[in-house]
C-alpha cells in the first residue's frame, strides 16, 4: 500500500455490521493501527471483506481480503506480479493462480 498509490474501503457487508462510520470511506490515511485492528477483527472473526484497489500507472489492480485466511488479487500487472510474489514467498506462503 506505500509503494503505490492505494485506496482502501470495507466491505459493504461489513461496513453495515461493524463500522457504519466507515461505509463508502478511504481508509488509506486512517492510520496503520487503526487498519490493522480493522484487519484483525475480519480475520479473527471471518466477517466480510476489505478490498485494496492499487493504482500502477493507468492500471488498477483490486487485493481483496476475506473470509479469514483468502486474499484473493485481481488485474495484476508484472511490476506488481512480482512484488506480491515476493512477499507471498518470504511469509512462507504460497500463490496460487486461478483461470
């Protein structure tokens, strides 16, 4: 999220249940503590989803967390292909690649 530009938003889902003051906001700037509270509570709790939408130039690529333990990118670019491989790969975690 710091190396490119980034707009963070709940769930709408989980928004409505656990954080109406949040709905329809970019949580970018609420802070990392703030964020990861927020993170916690979703995979604590398997509750919703948070999605992640990262600028690249003129592409937009969309990380989405859910359900717990599933982080599902969609329109990954090379640039942007490797760096989540790498810190997939250093976490001890593996990416898998769906059609």
């Amino acid at each position: 999220m710091h190396q490119h530009e980034s707009h963070v938003y709940l769930d709408e889902a989980v928004a409505n249940a656990l954080y109406p003051d949040l709905k329809n906001k970019n949580l970018r700037n609420i802070g990392l503590e703030r964020l990861g509270e927020i993170i916690d509570t979703m995979v604590i709790d398997n509750y919703g989803s948070l999605n992640i939408l990262l600028k690249q130039g003129n592409d937009f690529s969309l990380m989405r967390i859910e359900d717990g333990f599933s982080t599902i990118f969609f329109n990954l670019k090379v640039q942007l292909r490797e760096e989540v491989e790498s810190l997939v790969e250093h976490q001890g975690l593996y990416f898998k690649e769906i059609d």
